[in-house]
C-alpha cells in the first residue's frame, strides 16, 4: 500500500538485541547468524561483526517497548551499558515509568491504547502464528476506538513519530496527510472488508464477524504429502523444496528426515554445533543438576512466561494485578515478585511462606517473597520471568533487585553455536533468607 519508496538507512548494520550491552560497552562484536531464527538457512552460518564496515560505533539508543532488563537475560549488563560513558544519550519512549525507562536523558511520554485509533482482527497471531486464530469460532475484525484524549503531555506513538518526521523535514512522506483515523480507513479500504461492510457503518458498529465460507478448501493439512500432490493448504514458511510442482516437504530432500540433510551439509563443510546436530540426540543442560556449577548452586530456577501479566504488561502499574497472590506479595508496604520452593529445601535453608529471600548466583541478586510447598520437586524451584519493575537497592547493574527481575540470574548465552536466539530455561542459583543487604559489587 505505500505509494513512496521507503529506504532504512540502517540497513547494512544491525546487532542481536541479546548482545546490544557487549556491543555498546566494547566496542565490537563478531558473532554468526543474523540474529533471528526466521532467517534461511545460510544465513545461520555467516559471520557478521558491529561496527559493520563504513558504520558507525552506536551513541544513541531510542528505547521503544518492554523493559530488556525484565525480559532479557543476564540482565544487569543491560543496566550497566546504560551508564557506560560510550552511550552518550538515550531517548524513552514509554507509557509506564518502568523498567530502564529511569536511564532515560529525555522521556517521550506515549498515550495507552484507550487514548488512540487502531484496527485489528481479534485473537489472531499473524507474524507468528499464521491463519491461526486462538481460542474463537470465526475471524473477528475489530476496531479499537478512541475513548479520551490523550492525558497530560501524552502522544500516542504514531503522534510521536509524526511530529519526529516534521522535524527531520520529511512529514509528508510519512504522514501522507493523514492522522491515525485516516490510516485505519485506507488500511480498510484496501482489504474485502468494504464489500461486506462501508467504513462509515464499521465505525459506528466496532467490530464485523467473519463468516465462514462454505466453499473454501478444507483439505486436511499433509494430506497432499501422503498423496504425493502439490501443496493445497495455507502452510506457512520457507518455499516448498519442488518450486515447479509444489510438492514434498520444505526439506532438502522434499522427504521426512530423521537426519537433517541441510544441517548434515553444514557439518560436512565444518560448521559442526553440538548444540543442533543435524540427526536429534540428548544434549545435557549447560547449567543443571549434574553440572559443576550446582556444587556452588544447588537450585535449578524454571522461570516460564508469567501466568498473570502478559510478558510486562499489567505489571508494575498499580493495578489489581498486585492483589493477586500468586503474582506479587505486600510485605512491609512493598510489592514483591514471588519464588515457590519445595518445603524440603526452604526447610534447610529457614525459610517459611512470606519470608523475603535472596536469590542469587554469579550474575547478581533478585530479592522476592517466598511461596513454600509442594509444587515443585526438591532441588527446584520456581518463578516467573518478565517483570516490569527494575527497583536496585544500590548502584546500577551491581547490587541486589527488589523489583523481581529474575532474568538477572539468567545465562546470557545463545541458544546454539549459530542461533543467536536466547536460551533462558536453565539456570542454576542459590536461595537464602534475605538480611537486608544491599550485595552491591563492582
């Protein structure tokens, strides 16, 4: 739909987000893959390095979204890297004063979504999940309307980047004229919707049911490949391996394979990942039960998404979230994140319900509230990843968090040799009735 030609200038330099802090506070950074899974197999191999050649070292970081330092792992290099002398300034653009929005040299103050336009198809996963719509019976158009005016000095994001553009002199190019409102009728103008349904009749009603229809293929997903047949289902991914004919898997060898071929190529040519080899085989934990490092910390920390809160969101607000106990727990007038441990192993260590503990391990401390029980098997325990909240007790990125940053305790290394993915679900830590302490290092 854009009708002017659109050019990233940054194009030909970028960073995993997993080493952003390394990059900033060193310098330079070589690392392969080009930082995202979605990429084609080749790229997984090639090496890339920051600065880029004829790039620029970064001086400027424009924070945009979640928090890093409750969502990222190893997190306290993240705190540290905003006070390195190399960032020179950093801009936040943000609803919540929340997470690293405290580094910020200037705050753009972002309106929530009851303060501004949008349109979206309700419960879809696009992007990551295509033609798949979660937990609803049919396809649900929806419009999200503007309740009030944006409060305060508060803009909404695309208020804010408007107003950017004017000052850099291109407004026209990047508005065309248009405010959100006028976004949204071009975005439904240019879909089917308008057969079914004019704009000005949508924007009264809000929303439009999708009805199924009764002619559409309803073949049964791989049928095709047990049958030997093109593709005929809406299957999402790399193109099939069979360009003219359409058929076969998106293999190399257009087959089911218990020994990856493309990966078997890799390996053949030296590019050998112990982590990701080509036929699938039991790979130990880098930090577990049975690694050295459970001599110093015994406990394996399971930290999954968590249960209440959406990644950050809903946290760290004020909101009704924090009455639910399972979630954060009030003690001495303060929120904290909580820890369930096996009564086995808070019985060792003195630790009862609604104690506040330490846990800690080489990459720093998070203080939360104790949950004792049997949820979790001795020598585990169990909490939640992606706090909005970064609240240290001493200097940044070196000393203890109250806030229930419990990425801070998480390895920082990549998910295989050449996937610059994330790989936060096995960490090894240590647990004790907190003192009071602030456990700043250096």
């Amino acid at each position: 739909m854009p009708f002017h030609s659109n050019i990233n200038t940054c194009a030909g330099q970028h960073v995993p987000r997993l080493r952003v802090p390394e990059c900033i506070m060193d310098g330079k950074f070589e690392w392969n893959g080009k930082g995202f899974c979605g990429q084609d197999i080749p790229h997984q191999f090639h090496q890339y390095q920051y600065p880029a050649p004829g790039y620029p070292k970064i001086h400027m970081l424009w924070k945009y979204g979640g928090p890093w330092i409750g969502t990222m792992t190893a997190t306290n290099r993240y705190a540290k890297m905003y006070t390195d002398p190399s960032l020179e300034f950093v801009v936040s653009q943000s609803i919540w004063n929340e997470g690293e929005v405290r580094f910020a040299d200037v705050i753009l103050p972002a309106c929530t979504n009851f303060e501004r336009w949008d349109i979206s198809e309700f419960s879809h996963c696009s992007g990551y999940i295509p033609h798949n719509n979660s937990q609803v019976n049919h396809r649900i158009i929806s419009l999200q309307m503007k309740c009030i005016e944006p409060v305060g000095e508060s803009k909404s994001d695309y208020q804010i980047f408007a107003l950017l553009s004017k000052k850099l002199g291109i407004e026209g190019p990047f508005t065309e004229g248009k405010d959100e409102l006028g976004w949204i009728e071009q975005y439904y103008n240019a879909t089917d919707m308008p057969k079914a349904m004019p704009f000005k009749e949508f924007l009264k009603k809000g929303y439009y049911v999708v009805p199924d229809n009764p002619n559409r293929n309803k073949n049964v997903a791989l049928r095709w490949f047990a049958e030997d047949r093109a593709i005929d289902t809406p299957d999402w991914g790399p193109r099939p391996n069979n360009q003219i004919a359409f058929k076969g898997l998106q293999t190399s060898t257009g087959k089911v394979e218990f020994i990856a071929t493309s990966i078997k190529n890799f390996e053949d040519q030296g590019f050998v990942d112990e982590h990701r080899p080509a036929m699938h085989t039991y790979v130990p934990a880098w930090e577990g039960w049975h690694s050295p490092l459970a001599k110093k910390y015994p406990l394996g920390m399971l930290s999954p998404h968590p249960r209440f809160s959406f990644h950050t969101m809903g946290d760290g607000k004020d909101s009704f979230m924090n009455d639910i106990k399972d979630h954060r727990v009030l003690v001495d007038g303060y929120y904290y994140w909580i820890i369930r441990l096996n009564s086995k192993d808070a019985a060792a260590r003195g630790i009862k319900s609604g104690d506040l503990v330490r846990c800690f391990n080489d990459r720093g401390s998070v203080i939360v509230a104790a949950q004792v029980g049997e949820r979790v098997q001795p020598g585990t325990v169990h909490t939640y990843e992606s706090c909005a909240v970064y609240d240290p007790l001493g200097k940044n990125g070196r000393s203890a968090d109250r806030g229930g940053c419990m990425n801070i305790l998480s390895p920082d290394r990549y998910m295989s040799k050449y996937a610059c993915g994330m790989a936060p679900n096995t960490a090894q830590i240590e647990v004790e009735k907190w003192d009071g302490g602030i456990y700043e290092t250096e």
